[in-house]
C-alpha cells in the first residue's frame, strides 16, 4: 500500500510519526505505543475511562469518536448500504464500509492490510480459499445447510434470509417480501 501527499511537508511529517525509530507515546494501562500523544489521550479516553461524549440523536447509543457515532447513524437509521465494486460479485452489501474493504481483501484482491504475510484458508472441500479465518468458516455454511431462500424472481438460492432480504432490495425492489 502507499500514501499520497499533497506537500513535501506532509511527507516529512508522515516519515517522521510513522517511519523514526523513537521512543512512542505508551499507555500505562495496557503498554499499548501510539504514533501520537494526542492518540495515546484518546486511546485512554475511550478504552481505560470509557467516556462516550458523542451521542446518537435517534436512539440511545453513545460513542467515544465522531467517526463511530456517524457510522452508526449510516448503518442503523440511514439504512447505507456499501456496495461491492467488482461486477462479477454477487453479494448484497455492506453496512459498514470496513466489512466491504474486508470482503474485497478476502474475496478479490487477496492482499493483507499493513504488510501482514498473505496466509490462505482452504475450503477443503470445493478449495476456495480465504485470507480470512472467518470468511473460510461462513463459507463452510453453504456445504453443510439446504438453502432455506429463493428469490421468486430469479430462483436464485440463499441460505441466509439478511442474505435473501439484501438481495430483493438491490436487485429486484419491486417485490414485495
């Protein structure tokens, strides 16, 4: 993977957080190190003090980052659905952006986040294979249940009903469920 940067500024600055050799801001609770004093302050914030100072407006969830509380909003009241973007693909969606990046990791790409070695897992019984444990094991499913779902109108089969329901809205939202 690589980044881009708008001035040599930022790259300078980037080598410095990312790449020095130095000593890194460490919690004293958990020895986790950061890149940052400012991600040391949030980590504690959020994981050792449990403070959730964003709350969601529609209901009563509470969140420790910006960022969280507006995914939430995306995926429970927003109903934001992450669609794959490899054409052949034939899974419904996402609702959360980072369950989409895995997907394409362990389905398409084959590629590991942050340089972790490329490890497969083998379906040992049709040999697909997965970067993700969890992924082989889902997969497994479909040699082992009948297919509980069809959609009427393409009599395409699903062993999951979120799986079937995913597949109506996107492809056929006439239909009625």
């Amino acid at each position: 993977m690589f980044q881009l940067f708008r001035t040599f500024d930022a790259v300078q600055k980037h080598q410095k957080r990312q790449h020095e050799v130095r000593m890194r801001p460490k919690c004293e609770t958990c020895q986790k190190e950061f890149p940052t004093g400012s991600l040391l302050r949030e980590h504690v914030a959020i994981v050792h003090l449990n403070l959730r100072p964003f709350k969601c407006t529609k209901c009563s969830a509470v969140f420790g980052r910006q960022g969280c509380l507006r995914r939430h909003d995306m995926m429970r009241h927003l109903n934001y659905v992450y669609v794959c973007p490899y054409k052949q693909c034939t899974h419904a969606g996402f609702k959360c952006s980072k369950a989409l990046t895995a997907h394409i990791r362990s389905v398409h790409t084959h590629v590991r986040p942050y340089g972790f070695s490329l490890i497969l897992y083998k379906c040992e019984q049709c040999g697909k294979r997965f970067v993700r444990r969890n992924d082989l094991r889902v997969h497994s499913d479909i040699h082992n249940t009948a297919c509980k779902y069809i959609c009427p109108t393409c009599k395409q089969m699903f062993r999951r009903r979120i799986h079937f329901q995913k597949h109506i809205k996107k492809f056929h939202p006439k239909v009625e469920l």
